[in-house]
C-alpha cells in the first residue's frame, strides 16, 4: 500500500470503562477529545495484540494512553515508554498472546511505509484492575490531570516537530 501519512496526532486510550482503574485510557482520551484540538483524532478501544494494527495504519504520530501495573511505582505515576522500551517483551506467540510491541513489529513488517513514524505510550501506574466499577480509585482520579497534561504536551511536541 502506497500513500502518504496522515499529520493528524492520533491519540488512543485503551481500557475497559468497567474495570475500575482500567478506564484511564479512556478517561484520559476523553479529556483530550473535549479540548477540541485541531490536528489530533481521538479514540477509545478495548483492543490490543494484533487488533491494534489497523487502527494505527495510516498516521505519522501515534499516542497510546493506558493503564500498567509494574509494582516499580506509585498508583497514578505517569510513565511514558518508547517501542524500543518493549523489545524484550518482543515474543513469538499465539495471535491471542501478542503484546502491543509484538503487534508493532509485524505491522511494520507487512505495512511498512504506511505504519507511524513515532508512537509513544504513555501509561499511568494503578493498582485495580480486577473490581467491576465505573469509578476508578482515588490515586488514579487524581493522576488523571496529569496524565492528560502529559498527552497535550507529547502532541505539542510531535505537531511542531513535523
């Protein structure tokens, strides 16, 4: 497939609105989609593994938000990684087993000059992911202006590198 990327920042929060923490990506996304920002496109997905693919395709910046749980650090830290940042967490496994480094590397493979340039992620550290609520904790509540000062900023950056 030839065609040229799009300059629109495309922002993706991951996360399930029911599984309590979970839901940051999705809260975080749409913050950003109420800011009304020109050049960035939003979307909320419960996807990952290969899924993600598809949804990537096409876009110069990509900017994933979701939740982590690494024990490394305080709930509502947050952390942005790199894909070079999973390279180890690169694997050969089932479709079902892919991690969003994994799927990142095949796209490239089959889709190689329509897949993004820069890709970021941007992860907030929580701590429940496991209770079914609407309402995520209150360390999580609080990280959220943060994490969504940490999108704004990234986009910034990546509109006025172009």
């Amino acid at each position: 497939m030839n065609g040229k990327l799009s300059d629109v920042v495309l922002v993706i929060g991951l996360g399930s609105p029911i599984m309590s923490d979970d839901a940051i990506g999705l809260r975080v996304v749409d913050a950003i989609d109420a800011m009304n920002l020109n050049n960035v496109e939003t979307r909320q997905e419960a996807i990952g593994g290969l899924d993600i693919i598809p949804m990537i395709v096409g876009y110069r910046n990509v900017i994933i938000v979701d939740a982590i749980i690494t024990g490394a650090c305080d709930p509502g830290t947050v952390i942005i990684f790199d894909p070079s940042d999973f390279e180890p967490t690169v694997a050969n496994a089932s479709a079902h087993e892919f991690n969003l480094a994994t799927a990142m590397k095949i796209g490239k493979q089959l889709e190689p000059d329509m897949m993004p340039e820069t890709v970021r992620f941007i992860a907030i550290e929580v701590s429940d992911i496991m209770t079914v609520s609407e309402k995520m904790t209150d360390a999580i509540e609080k990280a959220l202006p943060n994490a969504v000062d940490a999108v704004v900023e990234m986009i910034n950056d990546m509109l006025t590198s172009e």
